[in-house]
C-alpha cells in the first residue's frame, strides 16, 4: 500500500474524491430486462439486455445529477474528465452483473428502503431537509415518472447489497494505518538550487543546419491535422414550436381533465431545535438529554423567543444560526413524526419533545397555508406551454426522418433546409478529434465526418435531444508544414530548448558534486554563484509545490527524498528554468493530531481499498461473463 502512494501521491486523493461523483452513478438505473433485441441495444450481459433508452435516460439522470451537487459552479470540463458516456455504460454492465448476482443470492429490496433513501438523498435535501420540489424538479427535468425512478433505484439498492456483501470482508491493519497517515501528514522543508534557462538576445546567432536539423527531429510536433469543410443542419424539437399552437379551448380542456396536477398542497413553515442523542449514549444520557428538552419546552410555552434559544441551544448546524428555521414543507417530505406534529399544530404552535433517530426536537409551526386549487387563468400559459412542448417532441422523430429521407434521396442538404425551415450553417474547419466547434463535442461525429466523401451525405445523428446531419464539401489530409510555414514558432522551440538543455547539463553536474559530499551543498552553490532557497513545508501528498508547480516530476520527487537519500538526483524543470531539490528536514506530525482524525483515516482508506476489491471482484466476474458493448454508443 506504501508503495502504491509513493506511486500514485499526486493523484490519489483526487480520485478518490472524483470517485465520490462517478460513485453517485455507479448502480443507477440500468437494468434492461429482457429487454427490445435489436440494433439500439447498448449493451448485452449474458442472456440480458440493456437497452438503448435505459441508457440514455440513465447519462441524462446523471448529467442531471451532477449538475444539482454542484448547483451552477460546474467546471464546464467536468464530462469530458469523467468520460461520462462510457462510464455509465460500463457501469450498467457492472449492474447487470450484480443484479444477476442478487437474484441467485435470494437478495430484495422493499419499498420503506425505497423511501428512505429519496428523503435521505443529498440532492434533493434543501438546509438538510428533503425538499419535494428539488425532486420533482429532478424527475421533470429528466421526464420520469416517481414510479419509474423508484425501480430504478430498487436496481441500485439491490446492486449496493451485493456490493456490501462482497466488501465486508476487506479490513485494515492500525499499524500500517498509522505509517501511511504519517506518510501523507509529516511535514518536508525543502532547498532548492534555481539554475535559470536564458535563451540568446540574438536569435540571429542560431546556425540554420542546427535549425533544419531540429525540425526535422522535431516535425511531429509542428503537424498541421486533418481537417474538413462541411454544412449541417442541427435541429430539435424546439424548431417545430414556431409552427405549433395550442387554443384557449385545449387548455381548458386539459385543466378540467388534470385537476390533481393544479393542486398546490397545504404547507407549514416551521422552526425546530434538535438536541441531538449520540450513538453511544446511555440511558442516563437520553434522559438528561430528554429533560433538557422539556425544559426548554416549558420556556417557550411562558414566552421565552423561540429563534434565540434555537440559536443558543439547537445542534442542528444547518439551521442553527438562523434561529432553526427549516423553511416551508408539505406532507410526505420530513420524519413522519415531526411532518404529523408540525401539521397538526396551529400557527404559533409548539411541540411537546419529539424523539428520532437525530435526537429530541422541538417543532414550532410558524406559518400555516391550506391546500388551493391554481385558477385556469394562471395556469393557462404554463398549461399552453407544456401542449406545445409535448406535440413538438412527439413529432420531432417523424419530422427527422421525413427531413433525412429528403435529404437522402437528393444527395443535399440545403434544399430540403429550406424546405423543412431549418438552419443551414458552414464551418471550415472540423478535425477528426474536436468534434463540431460551436456545436457538439463528441469525436465520434467529426470521426465519422471524416469517412465521408467529398459530397456524401452523413446518416441522421442522435445526440441527446438533438439531430445532425452533414454533408462533406472538403477534405484537407494531415501534413508536415514548411520550416518556412512555421519558422517563427520552430525558432522560438529550438532558443528554449538550447537553453534547457545547457541548464539541465549544468544541474547533472551539481547533483552529482552535492550527491558526493553534501555537507558541501552550501559551498558548492556559491562557487557558482547560486544560492539556496528554502521553500515553506510541504507534505508528500501536496501535489504543488510554490517555485515548482505541479507535475508528475514534481510528485515523484516528493514521495522519493528522504533523510537517507535527500537530493533528488533528476533535475526537475520550472517555468524559469532547472531546479536541484534536496530534503533539509522532515518535521513528523503529532501522534495526538493522528488520535484525532484516525477514525476517518480509516474510514477513508477503508472506502478506497473496498472500492477496489469490488473493482476487481466485478472484472473477475465480467471476465467470465458474456458482454457485447455496443462501441456506436461511445
């Protein structure tokens, strides 16, 4: 295990943290049953197959979720890092694998399990509390019904069953967990030696066969990509809205007919004060904690300001400060029994002490608004909208495949454009890996662009709620510019790359004087009149390091100093030039400081090694499995 952190120090806690996202989808939604055994499967797992629409719902529910955890801060990258595509379908595999497990297992999941774990979700929690909106907004967003996401995560849960069974086995040893916490913990107080790579002030100096000669070495690096000239049209169901209408008459007609879907639920705004009972409490302890509630409860009932001792006694963190307020709930969205207290409390009310698995608490109803039926008249333009929404999604497949039948028996795209009153647009340079810039980011599409010929029509492409389709006006092959092309760029490569390698050369030469007497470190740096400068400590596991920036060199050299071997022997490259790095001291972390953090430590290093023991118990498996992916999807 040490050694695989010497390895992997840069990037360990990074994956293990990115792991926390990819987990979320890990066992969502995949089952495909026996599934429709044509062309659009995604995959098959031995005699069972995932389907085409539970895989695309299932990369549009995570896209959805992701986007809800980081609510609007989303590094715009973030898909593409996680190559969110394959590993959805990958894990669907991993899924049907374990649901097949499950079932000779005798293993079920009921329907209490069910709720649990939507009212226990973090994504649909507002102030630590779930919130029915958020989840209704999720299943709207993604078009699902209750009923089908909760099978969906009947397959999840079933799937976390197995999981579990197979990782409880997986244990820890608390000396070597001490090692590798102390490993990521103690403190480096780094020298290093700045040798700086100055290029010439004279770039006419440069010798033109020494230039020839590097870019002739160096010509890969200058290689102009293939590219392609093409025009597409790029369309969705929302182009049909402007061709779509909906009558007043219709509107009525669906509100008079979705009363229910009108509806707006009673409501309460409540405050509450948690006094929470750890999990290792006595009964002494529960009732101590108990009669403290009532006597806060006797306060309030002779007048005592409800949100100040909230502030002053609550434990709830989220709601605390702000005087316990939890803000407005309907029914079926908290604990049925603060969510039945709360509700049957008038205005102004206060609970006597109630017990959950939290704690003790105290609910005051703050505000109360009985359930209402929305009028027609303000229903009407949402009830309008949504008409129109779902006549234009329900003909954008038809309306695809008339335009692309079209388009394919005429050998051209703008025509039947026009015709059909979309957009025809022109882009001069699509490479085989960029996708269409500007309009989507999948290298399959640009790929398969660049298979067609001059003049061919492409087939109708899917992506998400979108359809594409190109036409090939030009095909430019990759090649080798011109030293005359490039030379700018090839002379300013070769000055930096001159003058990194007579600095490197320099630092070859120190490391090994210093290897060889390092108490003569000092000396050696001022005869050629360099100092050493030491940098703030740094742990291991820092990944960057101030002067030296963040590299796989740079984790290496961390992870590989020690007080037996302190000058790392390769000379380690910065923006302004070669560094030489040498270990002054290590101060340990305190064993008090461990004391106080070794239960997460643990639990921490558990989760990784659990992971992946159930990432090779799955690959174990899917090796004696029967699985065909389909790659189109990818």
């Amino acid at each position: 295990m040490l050694d695989l952190m010497r390895r992997h120090a840069s990037s360990w806690i990074i994956k293990v943290a990115l792991g926390g996202i990819i987990i979320v989808f890990i066992f969502f939604f995949g089952w495909g049953g026996p599934g429709n055994k044509d062309r659009d499967y995604a995959a098959k797992v031995n005699d069972r197959v995932i389907g085409y629409d539970h895989f695309y719902n299932t990369y549009q529910t995570e896209v959805e979720k992701i986007r809800l955890r980081f609510r609007g801060a989303m590094p715009t990258d973030l898909f593409e890092r996680l190559n969110l595509k394959k590993n959805v379908l990958d894990r669907l595999v991993d899924q049907e694998i374990m649901i097949q497990e499950a079932s000779k297992l005798g293993l079920f999941v009921n329907e209490s399990d069910i709720r649990h774990e939507i009212l226990y979700d973090p994504n649909f929690q507002r102030n630590g509390v779930f919130d029915p909106e958020i989840f209704r907004m999720f299943l709207s967003s993604l078009k699902l019904t209750p009923d089908t996401y909760e099978k969906a995560l009947k397959q999840e849960l079933l799937a976390d069953q197995v999981s579990k069974l197979v990782t409880d086995s997986v244990k820890t040893d608390p000396e070597e967990l001490k090692t590798l916490w102390h490993f990521q913990n103690d403190k480096m107080t780094l020298a290093i030696l700045m040798i700086k790579s100055e290029e010439p002030k004279d770039k006419s100096l440069v010798d033109e066969k020494d230039l020839e000669s590097y870019f002739k070495r160096n010509e890969s690096r200058y290689q102009i990509p293939a590219s392609a000239k093409i025009e597409y049209v790029w369309f969705s169901w929302k182009d049909l809205l402007r061709n779509i209408s909906v009558t007043d008459e219709e509107a009525l007609s669906y509100y008079k007919s979705n009363q229910k879907e009108f509806v707006v639920p009673e409501k309460v705004q409540i405050g509450q004060i948690l006094l929470r009972v750890p999990e290792k409490s006595t009964d002494q302890d529960k009732e101590d904690i108990k009669q403290k509630a009532v006597q806060l409860e006797e306060k309030l009932r002779t007048g005592s300001d409800f949100h100040q001792l909230a502030k002053a006694n609550s434990q709830d963190d989220a709601t605390a400060s702000k005087g316990g307020d939890l803000g407005w709930i309907t029914r079926g969205s908290m604990n049925p029994l603060i969510e039945d207290a709360a509700f049957k409390l008038k205005k102004g009310g206060i609970s006597s002490p109630i017990l959950t698995e939290q704690g003790y608490h105290l609910i005051l109803t703050q505000e109360k608004v009985d359930e209402t039926q929305t009028p027609f008249d303000e229903a009407k333009d949402q009830i309008v909208q949504n008409l129109r929404d779902e006549q234009a999604k329900r003909k954008i497949a038809q309306f695809a495949d008339d335009f692309y039948e079209k388009v394919y028996r005429t050998e051209n795209l703008p025509d039947p454009a026009k015709k059909f009153g979309l957009e025809l647009s022109l882009i001069d340079l699509v490479t085989q890996e960029g996708g269409i810039p500007g309009v989507v980011d999948d290298p399959n599409i640009s790929k398969e662009v660049f298979e067609l010929k001059t003049g061919e029509v492409s087939k109708l492409v899917r992506s998400g709620e979108n359809y594409l389709v190109v036409q090939l006006l030009e095909k430019r092959p990759e090649r080798i510019p011109f030293l005359a092309e490039v030379r700018g760029l090839v002379e300013k490569d070769y000055a930096k790359d001159q003058a990194l390698a007579t600095a490197t050369k320099t630092a070859d030469g120190l490391i090994a004087a210093i290897t060889k007497d390092q108490s003569d470190a000092e000396k050696i740096a001022k005869r050629n009149n360099l100092e050493w400068e030491t940098l703030d400590a740094v742990s291991r596991t820092a990944g960057f390091v101030p002067q030296l920036g963040k590299s796989n060199q740079v984790s290496e050299m961390l992870t590989s100093v020690s007080q037996a071997s302190p000058v790392y022997q390769t000379p380690l490259i910065t923006p302004t030039g070669v560094a030489i790095v040498r270990l002054v001291k290590t101060d340990p972390a305190s064993d008090e400081e461990y004391a106080k953090g070794a239960a997460e430590f643990r639990n921490w290093v558990l989760e990784v090694r659990r992971t992946e023991f159930l990432k090779g118990w799955l690959r174990m498996l899917r090796d004696k499995s029967s699985v065909e992916i389909n790659q189109k999807l990818l």
